[in-house]
C-alpha cells in the first residue's frame, strides 16, 4: 500500500487473506499423494498463522470482536490456531510436514481423506523456561484440537474465521476514508477531482 499511496494504509494487505484462502481451498479439493499433501500443508499453514499472527499484533479489537463473534467458539478456534502455530514453529526447525499428516480411516462416508498424526510430546530442553512453556502450550492445543482431526476441516474453521476478523479489520483502519483520494487511477482518482 505505502508504494502505490505513499502511505501505510493497512498493516494485512488483502492478498495475505486472498492467498490463505485460496490456499484452504485447495486442500479441501485435493487429491493428491503425501508429498503434494505434506507441502500444501506446510503452505497452508504458513499463510494461516500469518494472518493470525498480523490481525492479533495489529488489529488486537477487531480480532477480539471477531472472536466474540456468535457461531465462533472462542476456546476452540484460539486452540486450534494455537494448534496450528506449534506446526508452524516446527517445520521453522527442520520438521518434515508429512509427519503432521496421515491417511484418515476409510470411514465409507465420503469424509476427509487426511487427518492430522498424533505426535510425541517434542523435545524441549534447549528452550527457555518460559519459551518451553509457550510451545508445551501449543503442542497440547496441537493434541487437542488437530492431532487425529480432518485437516481440510481445521484449515476451515481457522480461515473462516480469520477472514471474518480481516473484514472487520479492513473497515476500522484509521484514515479509510481518505484511501480512494490516494488511488493514483480509476475511481479514487475520479472522487479525489470531483
């Protein structure tokens, strides 16, 4: 934004959210073989936290709004994305992202073919005591909330959700109604003049 106005407008440009989502999209449709999977996954869950992780640091009210949301079921969507951040922070040290998946039991109910694998609580001794806590922390909503649970379903709720708190997001920013005079062409450009 600050390239195309001069200004910052939006600390979550809309492509980040266009791009989580699409991203959900595919593995909701996918049909693919573990490696695919395994990095679709690792994408997915790249794009996920940084969605979250914009709208907590800079839009802290409208993600809260968001959450307090009717239909959102705050405890479970702030454990999943905590789920979903242990995975993050994993594959940042090295992990394989086809540990996270398995084959789900073939069900005859034309549910999701991909779960999430239960893992072993991780090695956590380099960390800080207080590092070692938060990422006990997020393996535990990891255990809860994803291991042996659809992965297409996970993805879901989380970026129905935060596509729910960048909406919100989008229309609070400060200086909003200034935008469309910063639009060097099309219609910013016309009720800038007129």
């Amino acid at each position: 934004d600050r390239d195309v106005t001069g200004v910052q407008t939006c600390a979550l440009p809309i492509w980040s959210v266009t791009a989580m989502t699409e991203a959900a999209g595919r593995l909701a449709a996918a049909s693919w073989e573990l490696p695919r999977l395994a990095a679709a996954v690792a994408e997915t869950t790249w794009w996920v936290t940084l969605v979250d992780a914009t709208l907590v640091r800079y839009h802290p009210r409208d993600y809260e709004t968001a959450l307090a949301g009717t239909g959102v079921r705050r405890r479970t969507t702030e454990e999943t994305l905590a789920g979903l951040r242990y995975v993050r922070n994993q594959l940042g040290s090295s992990a394989d992202p086809a540990a996270f998946i398995r084959p789900a039991a073939d069900s005859g109910d034309g549910g999701e073919a991909w779960m999430w694998s239960p893992l072993p609580e991780p090695d956590l001794e380099a960390l800080t005591p207080r590092s070692r806590q938060w990422e006990l922390g997020r393996y535990r909503a990891y255990r809860a909330r994803l291991a042996g649970h659809g992965i297409a379903a996970t993805f879901a709720r989380c970026t129905e959700f935060l596509a729910q708190a960048a909406t919100l997001a989008d229309t609070d920013w400060p200086g909003r109604a200034d935008r469309d005079r910063h639009l060097p062409t099309g219609e910013g450009r016309r009720q800038a003049d007129g």
